[in-house]
C-alpha cells in the first residue's frame, strides 16, 4: 500500500498547523468542512483511506457519517478516527460498533494523531500481503453479514440468518444458485432444523423488508435497479444469485 490519503473534516489553517513542523507525515491529507453532509459528499467524489472528524459537526454528526459511509461503497469503507470532548466508555462503544477504529478524548496531540493514523497503515498493509480470497475465507461471514446489513435486512427475522447461509452456501457452491428449490433450501432447512418451505417464505419476507426500507443506493449499486426502475423486489433466487456472484467477483473466490 502507498501513502494514505487522510480527510480532515476540519479547518484547512488549523490542520496545517497541527503539522507545519513534522516533515515526513507518511501520508497525504486534504480537509472539508466540519459538516457531515460535506464529509458524505467528500468521500464520494474522492475516496480516501482515513477519515478524522469530530463527534459533533453541523447537518449530520459523526455517527450520522458511519451510518450513511455503508451505503457510498459497501465493501470497502475508510478507518475513521473520531475526537471528541466526551468521555464516555458507552459512547466509545457505540462508535466501534459503527465501524469507527478509533476513539479520542480532545484535546489530542499532534503526535498521538499522527501515530494512530501510521497504526492504521501497518494495518492495512499487514492485511494487504493477503490475498483477496484469503481474505474471504478468514472474514467470510463478516463480509456477508455486512452486505446484508447494508442492504437493511432486519437482523431479528429468521430469514436473516437464513439469508447469511444462502449466500455463503453460493459462493462457495455458484451452481446451488440455479436449483434453489431442489438443493439450495434443503440444504438450508437441514442445517436449521426447519421445513423447505419455512426457509422459502421466511427469506422472501426478509428480502420484502429490505426492499421497502432498503437505500436506492445500495440496492442500484447491487442490482442495477432501484425502486422507482422496478417496483417489484429481487426474487429470492436473483437476490441470492446476486450477492454470491458479487462477492465470488471482489475476493475472486475460485
């Protein structure tokens, strides 16, 4: 991996001087506005592999952001980096479980902030050594489950989990994808304990869910389509058939 490319959502005189004296940052940084629509805006005109904002910022704040990051490239985001002037473990813990790596308590030092973003750089270059299927095999079910999750399939229905299964089954078998009925929901159904027809209906009415409440962004960028191209929703087979095929494509899973 090259130099990392940071997004400060912050002041450009005030970034500049946090790093005027250091000479060799090992990274490249541009800065926007403290406001979470324009970090939105930001990232997808630009990617980046950091994002530094603040808890607090005008339109949306930070944990707005994490939420909306989900929908802009649904299988890669930027390590995010928040500062805030609350110390609160339930709040920290909150911000991890929207994907934020890091967490610190303001005022924070020049260093300490230059430190943590060359710490996610080993990271990812740690990561990066592996390969793409590699990658799918340690983190296959993480993968998955945040694909569906982008796509706003409710985590309490049984077709959620049925749904996870499905696509894993798929990727790791393309051909189960054209005989859902005859191989594809036994096999789901033997591993659940459940009827065939259980998992049929219980994964049309997860899909229904999503579809209603899913982002048009989200389910274009899958599908091709939106809402107001296709009224109807993905069949379970094409939903399937769909999101198997994507990630057998991203992690060239052979």
């Amino acid at each position: 991996m090259g130099r990392l490319t940071v997004l400060f959502a912050d002041d450009f005189d005030e970034v500049s001087k946090r790093f005027c004296e250091y000479k060799n940052l090992g990274f490249d940084y541009r800065t926007c506005e403290k406001d979470g629509s324009i970090v939105l805006d930001e990232l997808r005109k630009n990617p980046v592999d950091v994002v530094v904002m603040d808890f607090v910022m005008k339109g949306i704040d930070a944990l707005g952001v994490l939420e909306r990051m989900r929908t802009i490239n649904p299988l890669y985001a930027p390590a995010v980096i928040i500062l805030s002037s609350v110390d609160s473990i339930a709040l920290r813990n909150e911000f991890y479980s929207k994907g934020a790596e890091v967490y610190l308590r303001k005022p924070v030092k020049t260093e300490v902030l230059i430190s943590k973003i060359n710490e996610i750089k080993r990271n990812r270059d740690i990561n990066n050594l592996k390969s793409n299927s590699d990658r799918y095999r340690e983190e296959s079910e993480i993968i998955i489950t945040k694909i569906i999750q982008q796509l706003c399939v409710p985590a309490h229905l049984k077709g959620y989990n049925y749904l996870r299964y499905a696509i894993k089954l798929c990727v790791d078998s393309p051909t189960l994808a054209n005989t859902i009925t005859k191989e594809l929901y036994p096999d789901i159904a033997v591993n659940y304990s459940v009827s065939s027809e259980s998992v049929e209906r219980n994964i049309r009415t997860a899909i229904e869910l999503a579809w209603q409440r899913g982002s048009e962004d989200v389910f274009s960028k899958y599908f091709g389509y939106n809402k107001q191209i296709r009224k109807n929703r993905p069949t379970n087979a094409e939903f399937i058939a769909r999101i198997s095929d994507e990630i057998r494509i991203i992690y060239d899973v052979g």
